[in-house]
C-alpha cells in the first residue's frame, strides 16, 4: 500500500501552529512511512517553527484583510489570486490524500483549492468564536473539529465534532508540587501565584504586576512571573527573594506544578492547558485579538463558574478585592479547580486524528 499524504496549513500565530504540529506527530505516529507537507504564509513565524518541528514547508504570498483603511489591503485581492494558484500547484504537485487546516489566513487558499480538487479536507477551530478562514472554509470541508460547545451558531451542526484542543503532551504526565517546589527553589510554606502573559509578555498584566507586588508580599504569595522577552529589560530589575522573574519559562509543566494560583491571558490554547492543569485561574483576556477572541473564550470558562474573568479596563478597580476574596476561600479554589477540570480534553488530538483516519476512507 502506497505511503498516505497529509498536507497541513495554519500559521500566523502560535495558536494556529502548534495545533497543526500536534496533528502531524500523532499521524506520524501512526502512519511511519507518511509524507508531510505544511503549507503558510511566507513571512510568517511558521516558516520558522515548521522546520524546527521537522516538517517541510512552502510559503504563499498571503496575509489578512486590516480592519483599518490600509494600503496593504490594495494589495489582497492580487496576494489572494496569487495564493489561490500556488495552492493549486502545490496540491496537483503533492496529490494529498486529506487537507487538514488548523486557521489562519494561508489556510484558506490552500482549503479551498483542495475541497475544488474532491480531497478530504478536515479544519480545526480553536477559540469559542470562530474565526473568519474557518467559517468562509466550513462550507466546504467534510469534518470541523471543535474546542468549546454552542460552536453550530457559526458552522453546520452535522459536519462539527466537538474534540478540544491539542495541548503539550509534557502536561500528562504527573509532576509532584515538591518536585516543582524545589526545581524553581520556592518556599514550601507559601502559596505560589504563576503569571503567565504569553511569549512576547502582555503590557497591561506587567503592569498590573508590578504595582501589586507589596499586595503580593502583604498576603505572603511568592510569584513565578512571565514578564515576556519584551519586557525583561523593564521588570528584571523586580525580582526579589520571593518574587522570580523570568521572559519565558521552558518547563511549563514545573511552573504549572508548582503554582497554587495562575493569572493568564486567554489565548485558546492556553485556556486548554488550564483546563487540563486544573488550578484556580484568573483570566485577563487581551482587548487586542481579532474578533475579541480572548475574552469569549475565557466567558466560556467563568460562565461555568470554572475561573474569574477581568477585564483589563476593571483591573485598576477590582483586581484586589476579586483575587483577596480568592485567596481567602478555599473552598472558592476548590469549586474553580474542580470545575475548570471538568472541561479538558486530554485526547485532543488523538480524537481529532481519529476524525483524519475515518476521511482516508473516503480518499
């Protein structure tokens, strides 16, 4: 039987990525001798991590239509055009047996040149409110994997299969809280506040941070703190005995461990790492995302009672009182905990690939 072809794209961010590299490792683990080929944009940090993660890539000349008047929008009916045809070479050149698209602008060229050329195709949908490529593709593919419920109100109900997000497969396996005490040389007798803003770092939680850090020191919380490479130059400086600073943390599953309380952004893949982890958490979702993706995924959440959501305009006015009364509670950390563990999808992508495995037939 002849070696199965999977072609994968999505890029732009992150949260895009690392699902479609997840996706890919559980069907290499599945089909050895399988071909892989990633398609993005071609200035896009995809271009990077793909290859680092061991797969081939081809970029097309794409990029997304600005909310603002813009020069660059001029341009997107001729990158669009240009995408489209790329597309269509690459598929009769590589001859997949399923397209799979995790979103992201270049996932929409290469999708919908598949579904024209009867290949299977499969996307994947990680926040509470779908995004634009997926909703224009949904049309048109066979499966829509899904992370949150109530996902019908923007793709046909028969086509979604509710799988949640791929996450890191180090968060499976179990880490001691001593274990994570003693890696970052915490205090066992104190409670632990993990700060997390995302790579970059997040301006308004550092900021939020740093003014409540005689808040921190007053309630007797040592903090493990992401600035973000960003602002290590602005917060490095605000480390002490029980306050670390750190412009990304390596070991997620150590910080995770260890912490006792988590303040988060509420990117979708983050959120599902929270899920799965299972500690009381704060979201401060970011403002600036398209279609205010952060703030409904973590709605999703705190409306399950399963986490507190503040925005970034009430922190100023709510943050001490919300998080004292937290802290304070453990019956409150419990029934967050208990909740929020209720929602993982620990089988993500092994569910999803499933879905992939049943389109081959039809290929």
């Amino acid at each position: 039987m002849k070696p199965k072809k999977f072609i994968i794209s999505g890029g732009g961010t992150g949260g895009h990525i690392y699902p479609a590299i997840a996706i890919a490792n559980e069907l290499k683990s599945r089909f050895a001798d399988a071909e892989f080929l990633f398609v993005g944009a071609q200035d896009r940090m995809e271009m990077e991590r793909v290859p680092q993660a061991g797969y081939k890539i081809k970029g097309l000349w794409i990029s997304g239509l600005q909310r603002s008047l813009s020069l660059q929008n001029l341009a997107f009916p001729l990158k669009l055009v240009s995408s489209l045809s790329k597309s269509q070479r690459i598929l009769r050149q590589f001859k997949p047996d399923v397209a799979i698209g995790t979103g992201g602008y270049a996932s929409a060229p290469l999708l919908r040149m598949a579904a024209m050329r009867n290949i299977p195709c499969l996307i994947q949908e990680q926040n509470s409110h779908a995004g634009i490529t997926n909703k224009w593709l949904s049309g048109k593919v066979q499966k829509i994997c899904v992370a949150y419920e109530g996902m019908g109100a923007f793709f046909p109900s028969e086509k979604i299969k509710l799988t949640g997000n791929p996450v890191r497969q180090d968060l499976l396996t179990t880490i001691s809280k001593e274990e994570a005490i003693s890696f970052f040389n915490l205090k066992k007798e104190k409670k632990t506040l993990l700060v997390l803003g995302g790579s970059l770092g997040a301006r308004r939680i550092n900021e939020l941070i740093e003014k409540s850090l005689p808040f921190f020191a007053k309630h007797k919380l040592q903090v493990i703190w992401q600035c973000g490479k960003f602002y290590e130059e602005t917060y490095k400086n605000k480390g002490s005995e029980t306050v670390q600073i750190h412009a990304f943390l390596n070991r997620m599953d150590m910080a995770y461990a260890a912490a006792d309380f988590i303040i988060s952004r509420a990117g979708a893949l983050s959120v599902s790492e929270l899920c799965l982890v299972g500690k009381p958490v704060v979201f401060i979702p970011s403002p600036n995302v398209a279609e205010d993706h952060q703030t409904k995924n973590a709605t999703a959440i705190s409306e399950k009672n399963a986490a507190l959501l503040i925005s970034e305009s009430e922190l100023d006015s709510s943050f001490e009182n919300n998080f004292l009364e937290l802290i304070a509670s453990e019956e409150k950390q419990n029934t967050l905990s208990e909740n929020i563990k209720k929602l993982a999808k620990p089988n993500a992508t092994k569910d999803i690939v499933e879905e992939i495995e049943k389109l081959l037939k039809m290929s």
